[in-house]
C-alpha cells in the first residue's frame, strides 16, 4: 500500500532535513504506520508492502543512525501548519506522556507516574518511556469548537536511575520543556508564542527561562504569596534596594472577598464561578507581572482553584479559556 499522492506532496518540505535515501525510507514507514494494526518496524514494512525492496536494517537505521536533526524535523512541521494558524499569536501545549513498554533492557525506560490509571487520591506509576511533548495548538475549519495538539517537538525524559544507568546527565522534564520552548522560538523569531501547561510546568523553573517571545499560562498554589510592583527607590535612601512590593493577599485569600459570578464554558460543560483576579507577583519571579486568577465553582467543577498568565494585560476569563 502507499500514501494518496496529495498527502506525499504535502510531505515534500522534509526533504529539506532529510537526504533523498532517508526521505524515500521515511515516507516508506509512514505508510506502512498509516495501514499497520501493529507498529512495529516489521510489521509497517509487511503493511507498507516493502518487504524485499531492500534489506530491513534500511528502515532500522532511520531512527538509529541516519543524518536527520528531530528538532529541525520539528520546525519544518511547524511551518507546514503554518497555513492554519492564523492569528498574531501561536498557542502551544506542552505536557508530558507516558509509553508503557515490557523490556527491561531497552534504552530510558523506568518507573514513570501513569495519569490513565491514577486519580486524585492515588497515584499509580507504570514501567515506560516518559516523553516531554510540546504540541501547537490548532482550529480547523470543519471543528471550529473543537481544539487540536498536533505534536512537533518531543524530548525522552530518564529519571535519576536511568540517567545513572546509562551515564547521562540527569535533566528534570521542565529543563526538557524549557530547551525545546528555547529552540522554537529561536528559530521562529518573528512569532509570538503562548504556551499553556500544568502545575508541573509551571513553575519558577519555566517561569524564570521563558524566552523573550513567549507568554506561559498554567496553574498556581492556593496559597501562593503574591506581591505589589517593586517601588521605586526614593533618592538618599540607604541600604539594598527593595525587590518586591508589598504583600497581596493570596489566592484563597481572594476568594473570601466579594467575587465576580460569571458562566462559563469550559471542559466541554457550562460551569457557574465565582473569580477574582489581580495583577501580582510571585515570590521566585518578582519581575514579571502575572495576570492572577483565583475561581470557585458554585455548579460542578474542582471546587477552589488559581491560575496565572504572563500575559498580564488578558481578562480573567481569557486565562481561565486558555487553560481550559
């Protein structure tokens, strides 16, 4: 079987990071991936009908040694989706996921938390691959209620007993996040690029790394200690010079104060809040002004929850859409 020709045209652009023999392999697999029932490297050769073609340790070398970069890779995908993004700003998704696998002697695995298996009150690990997955966030046309992460940039996270293993220096996911964040918008400088993830991404860890053409949306403690604009230092005061402004009350704090009711649509259901915002900032980042966002659910929900944005010129409402 092969690919309809429109979509092989669709796939020329990555000819551009690839050599003309690993593009052909490439292009190979990706059919066999598209009609296999099982993905393996055999089993994609058997469903793409190439089987005999060439040897198969042809298509194994693709991911194992032949001359193409999967950051470059990445960013010639993102210009593909290019045409569909529209807008001033790209809307990225950073996460990550776990692979389930059953060898022990393949190269990364370990014990990794599985969010399929686990819910709030108990956590369950599981024996896998765990990949840190920027994606770009797209609309379509056809869905325009509908929100889509295709993938671009992905980067294998080991834990301290893999990295030890295999003698590589150990790198938590969000120093995984913040390079792949680094490398994009290296590369597409004149974008404007808006990432939204979880708590585990959201720290000061990203916060404090975020490059120059990026905002970051993502949750934030209840209790988080918030802080005024940094004063300006009056002439012939002695001493260090203030790095924080005064104390703000804190998240929850917020909710017990007169709150604004609003309906909303978030997670595919109508929701009724209570929230409340300001503009603060956080004790690791006292630089950059948050867009703060502290809610309650009067009808379902999660009960009490924060969120922040580094855009701190968007509504409250905004930020809660984004996230959500």
């Amino acid at each position: 079987m092969s690919l309809v020709t429109s979509f092989v045209v669709l796939l020329q652009p990555l000819t551009l990071v690839m050599t003309s023999p690993s593009f052909e392999n490439f292009v190979t697999i990706l059919a066999g991936w598209t009609f296999a029932p099982k993905r393996t490297i055999t089993g994609m050769l058997q469903a793409a009908g190439a089987v005999g073609s060439k040897h198969h340790s042809a298509f194994h070398r693709l991911f194992a040694s032949a001359r193409w970069s999967r950051d470059q890779l990445g960013v010639v995908v993102f210009d593909i989706l290019a045409a569909w993004l529209g807008g001033e700003v790209v809307m990225l998704a950073l996460d990550d996921t776990l692979a389930r696998k059953r060898g022990v002697k393949m190269f990364g695995v370990g014990m990794h938390h599985d969010p399929l298996l686990s819910s709030r009150g108990k956590a369950i690990t599981n024996w896998g691959h765990s990949w840190v997955v920027l994606g770009v966030i797209l609309r379509f046309p056809l869905w325009p209620e509908r929100a889509l992460c295709l993938p671009i940039l992905f980067r294998l996270y080991l834990n301290k007993g893999a990295a030890a293993r295999h003698r590589r220096t150990y790198r938590t996911r969000p120093e995984l996040a913040v390079e792949m964040l680094a490398m994009l918008c290296r590369a597409r400088k004149s974008r404007r690029f808006h990432v939204i993830a979880d708590s585990a991404y959201g720290g000061q860890s990203v916060l404090n790394h975020l490059p120059e053409n990026c905002d970051l949306t993502s949750r934030l403690l209840l209790n988080a200690r918030l802080y005024g604009p940094r004063p300006e230092r009056k002439p012939g005061v002695n001493g260090r010079p203030r790095k924080r402004g005064s104390q703000l009350p804190t998240p929850a704090e917020m909710l017990t104060q007169r709150a604004a009711r609003r309906e909303l649509d978030l997670y595919g259901r109508r929701d009724h809040v209570r929230l409340c915002d300001c503009v603060g900032h956080v004790y690791a980042a006292p630089e950059r002004p948050l867009r703060v966002v502290a809610t309650e659910a009067l009808s379902g929900g999660r009960g009490q929850q924060a969120f922040y944005s580094t855009d701190w010129q968007a509504t409250a409402v905004d930020v809660l859409n984004w996230y959500a």
